[in-house]
C-alpha cells in the first residue's frame, strides 16, 4: 500500500511541479496537446468504463482479499496507477492548468504554493489509501463489487462523454 500511495502521490507532485514552473504556459501556446489528451484520455476511460460494466454483468470482479498477495498485484497495480494518472486529461487540467494558474499570482514565492499542493496531495493519497483498508469486509462480497463495478462504469462512460461533447 505504502508503494502506491507513494506513486500516486509523487505523480501528482510532479504534475504539480510542471504547473508551478509554468509548463501551462507551454500548452497554452500549443492547443492541439489539449485535444490530444482530451481524446486519448476519452478513449481510455471509455474501454476502461465499458470494461467495468461487463464485469459488473458478470459478476468476474469478486476478489477474494484474504488471499490477495501484495507482491503478486503490485506490478499490475502500478501500471493501473500510472495509466489512470498520466493517461487522465482530468488530472492536466486540475494540476498542471489550475494549480499552475493560481500559482502564478504568487510570483517569486509560487513554489511554496507547489510545495504545499503537494503536501496537500500527499495526505490525500495516504488517507485514501490507508482507509481503504477500512472498507475490506464491505468488499468481500460479490454483489458490492457488481455495484462499485456498475458504479464505476457509468461514471466513467459519463467522463469520456463529457470530455469528447463539451468543451472543458
């Protein structure tokens, strides 16, 4: 868990480094790598959603956690990580755009804003992580993962369509 959380988090600092040292400026000035990723990410989280929702109409997602080794999964966990980090358009906008924005205004000192979005993202992704362990014996049923499945699946199919129809 604690490797993830670190990922996670270390990847959104690096993100948040690129905004507060103004690669925003960069793509402001090249918007064809806005609809890039716009697209590239629409496409992912579209497969990703429909994948979700034919598992939910399966029923394949159930995991059986007391058997889950970590060492087994952290490859395949990493990757998913990595994917739904650098592939989300989402996450451009958010960290690099709007907390390289706000930064700005801070002028000379905009680095201390960075540190403190990063320090900010850090806990988050500790507590998420870390209180994800609470939620175990909710997901050691096969309907709530059909749910979280479903759940997920139509967020994401909502995403891709409101990445690809209206302008962000």
């Amino acid at each position: 868990m604690f490797v993830l959380c670190s990922v996670c988090a270390l990847s959104d600092a690096l993100l948040i480094v690129a905004g507060v040292s103004g690669f925003f400026v960069l793509v402001k000035h090249t918007p064809y790598l806005v609809d890039m990723a716009r697209y590239g990410g629409a496409a992912f989280i579209l497969w990703y959603g429909i994948s979700r929702l034919l598992s939910a109409l399966r029923g394949d997602s159930h995991m059986d956690i007391s058997k889950a080794k970590e060492a087994d999964s952290l490859p395949k966990a990493l990757l998913s990580c990595l994917a739904f980090t650098f592939l989300n358009p989402h996450v451009y906008l958010d960290t690099v755009f709007l907390i390289g924005s706000i930064s700005a205004q801070f002028g000379d000192e905009s680095w201390k804003f960075g540190m403190g979005a990063s320090a900010a993202s850090l806990i988050f992704f500790f507590c998420l992580g870390y209180g994800a362990a609470l939620l175990r014996p909710l997901f050691s049923s096969p309907v709530a993962w059909r749910i979280l499945d479903f759940v997920i699946g139509v967020t994401m199919l909502m995403l891709a369509g409101k990445l690809v129809f209206l302008q962000t």
